[in-house]
C-alpha cells in the first residue's frame, strides 16, 4: 500500500472536460474557464516533470546496482526455469510502474518475463514507451475497475509462458533474491506453490514500519478477522506456483 498519488494524466483530462461542459452550458464564465484551463496545463506540465525525474530516479539507482548481476551466478542452485511474473494495475497507479520494474529487473533469475494488464483511461507512461522483450504490457481502456485483480491475473496467466508463475504488487518491494529463493525453497520440498509467511510493512503517510509474522497472533480485534479468513486475498503478493496447478 502506500499513500495518496499525485495528480495524473487522466485526472487533468478529466478536469479539462469538466471545464469545457461548463463553459458550454453557460458561455459567460469563458473567461474564467480560460484562466483555469491555463492553470491546469501549467500544472500538467509540472507534474509531468516529477513523473519523469522519479522514473529516470529508479531506473538509474537500478541500472547502477551490481548486486543483480553478480547475484546471477551465485543463485544458480535453483534449476533453471523460466518465471512469468504477473502483475493487475490501473492508470491511477502509474507512479509504481517504474519501481515494479526495477523490481522485476533485479531479480537474480535469469529466464523471467513480466506480464502487465492495464485498467484506466490511458495507458501507462512508462510501460508504453519500454522497450524490453521480457515485458508484454496490455492497456485494456475503460473504467479502472471494469476487471477485478483476479480477473486480470487470470488474464495475465493466458500470456504466460513460463513453467512457473509468481504474483508481484505494483507498490510492493521485492528483493533480487526474492525469485531464486522461493523457487529454491519449492524444488527443495517438491512443492508447487510457495508464499511468505512473514513481511516488511511501510506506511508511507506516517512513515512508520513494521513486520508481520503470520505465524504468530495478532492483536485483538484483527486477529479474530485472519481466523475467519478475512485476509487470505492479502497474501496473494507473495504467491509462486507451478503453471499446471
């Protein structure tokens, strides 16, 4: 999770629409819509910049981390398979893109790919500019949420090609290892599905952080809702599976 977004494309388009509607249903504020609408492109711009300074920001820090590469060779135990990563989204989210894929990217596997289904107005900025084979990125255009997360999983794993697939989040933090090590850990046991039992959490508003261990007990009254199963959909981040399950 984290905190609110800024403002996006979509939500610019939105407003300027709103405008227009106005001055159409009464021209004498088309001044005042001028203004506005004047207002909003300045506006658009700067926020605009910040998109872009924070994606080249992750990307460079990403590029520019050795541990990836030389991680590569030292996670060989795990047998060498390929890992289709999934991942739902929506346009209102498009600040992640950028960190899911450099999330991606650092994981020490080296046969992987990363399959994106896309909700909103428009598509991603970030991912529709990439240039990378291991990406397929698909922009389905309409309301935001026109397909629940399951559904688009489900989409996801249509275009998967992998032997085994893992979930990713968009604002979630995955470690290079991240990969290897669930993998390692089922070929290990001869299982096919794998999921973490315990998990850093950082709240972006107040900045505080936490761990859960899920195998110890929570307090009251949030413990009583795990037990009747409340939170089995918050655990689906951290899924790895085998495709044929």
């Amino acid at each position: 999770g984290g905190g609110a977004p800024p403002a996006r494309l979509g939500n610019f388009e939105a407003a300027r629409g709103d405008f227009h509607r106005a001055e159409y249903l009464d021209p004498s504020v088309a001044s005042q819509v001028r203004r506005e609408v004047a207002f909003l492109e300045r506006r658009e711009r700067q926020a605009d910049r910040r998109l872009r300074h924070s994606m080249g920001q992750t990307l460079r820090a990403v590029l520019s981390e050795p541990r990836a590469r030389a991680d590569a060779l030292s996670e060989a135990k795990a047998k060498t398979v390929r890992i289709s990563v999934i991942c739902p989204t929506t346009n209102s989210r498009q600040d992640w893109h950028p960190q899911l894929y450099g999330c991606f990217i650092c994981q020490t596997v080296e046969d992987k790919e990363l399959i994106i289904i896309d909700t909103g107005e428009v598509p991603s900025k970030f991912f529709s500019c990439l240039a990378d084979p291991r990406v397929r990125y698909d922009h389905i255009a309409g309301e935001e949420g026109s397909l629940s997360i399951g559904a688009k999983r489900n989409l996801a794993l249509l275009r998967a090609s992998g032997e085994y697939v893992a979930h990713f989040d968009d604002d979630d933090l995955y470690a290079p290892p991240y990969l290897a090590s669930m993998l390692e850990a089922m070929q290990a046991g001869d299982k096919p599905v794998a999921k973490l039992s315990g998990w850093y959490i950082l709240d972006t508003e107040t900045g505080v952080c936490g761990h859960l261990d899920s195998s110890k007990k929570l307090p009251q009254p949030v413990e009583a809702s795990r037990e009747k199963g409340l939170f089995l959909s918050s655990y689906g981040f951290s899924l790895v599976y085998k495709r044929e399950v």
